[in-house]
C-alpha cells in the first residue's frame, strides 16, 4: 500500500512540476510578444502604383511618398462634376486630423468652382521630386481643364504635398500649387 501512495505521490509531483514548467514557458512566450519590437519592414505594392515602397516604425521610404502623391494628386486634380464628392472623400480618410477642417474646406472650395463652372480637370504628371526628411514631395505636370469635352486651358504647373507619418501611418497635411518664387522642392 505504501508503494502504491509513493508512486502516487511521484507522479502528482512528477506532474505538478510539468505543469509548473508549462506555466513558466507560457509566461516567457508572453512577454517575448508583449515586448518584442520588430524592425521589420512592410514591402507594399498596391495595383496602379509604379513602383515598390516600405513603411516601417522608423518612416517611410521616399518612393512611398512620390506614389502617395502620385495617387493624390489623380483623387485632387483628375474631377469631374460627378466624381469629385467621391474623390474628395477618399481624400479625406488618408487626411491628418490636424488638418482635416482646413484641407476639407479646400477642397470643398475646389469642388464648388468645378461644378459652378462646369468644368472637368486632368493632370498629366511629368515627374515627382521627394524631401524624406521633411515628408514633403513636389509633383509636376500638365494641368489641363475642359468644358464638356472641349479643351479650354493647359499649363505646367507644379503641386506640393505636405505629410506626417504618426503609428505607423502616412497622412496628408495639405496639397497645394507651388508658386512660382516658391519650387524649392523642384531644384533638388
């Protein structure tokens, strides 16, 4: 009888110590994915953009800042009447929350005038000029505007697009026409 209580008792203890130990090494694992900081990179390559561009918890790539102009300036200067609340929304969600009031009222401004004039705009970009360091990206092209399908007006011109880069995240600050005395972007 006492054998059988000793074993008994070994293997309580064999198991309690077991246990003990998985306990332990789920605790460990935990806090390796609680504090664990990755310094991955996220290659991203959406559908429609030229070329590849990362976003990691340090910042962003320049490439990643031509093809976000790139994509907004389509969304800002490619309207029509019909599509320009749709466009100006997509803008919207990618907008900063500091911002937003301001850029909103731009582009509300802009939109009104195209549906006031009835006019369609199309902007044919030439090429882009990227600071990383101040998160700032110049796009230059042709801006092009019609009435119905009758080309009134093109010139070249050159826009500025101003971000932050907050959690992970690129937002828009503003999108504006560069003045002339004003291309410091351009020349780099």
């Amino acid at each position: 009888m006492k054998t059988r209580l000793t074993d008994a008792i070994k293997k309580r203890n064999a198991y309690f110590t077991l246990a003990l130990g998985s306990v332990v090494i789920n605790i460990v694992l935990a806090l390796t994915v609680l504090f664990h900081q990755p310094n991955d990179r996220t290659i991203i390559v959406p559908a429609g953009f030229k070329q590849t561009f990362w976003i990691d918890d340090h910042g962003v790539s320049g490439s990643a800042l031509a093809e976000m102009t790139r994509y907004f300036s389509t969304l800002i200067l490619d309207m029509t009447p019909e599509n320009s609340d749709y466009q100006i929304t997509q803008v919207l969600h990618y907008t900063d929350p500091t911002t937003y009031g301001a850029l909103k009222a731009q582009l509300i401004k802009a939109i009104d005038n195209l549906k006031t004039e009835g006019l369609t705009t199309a902007f044919f970009p030439v090429n882009v000029n990227v600071d990383v360091h101040t998160l700032q990206a110049a796009i230059t092209g042709d801006m092009s505007y019609y009435i119905g399908k009758q080309k009134t007006n093109t010139y070249r011109t050159t826009y500025r697009a101003q971000y932050r880069y907050h959690n992970g995240r690129l937002y828009l600050k503003s999108f504006n026409e560069v003045k002339q005395h004003d291309k410091t972007l351009d020349s780099q």
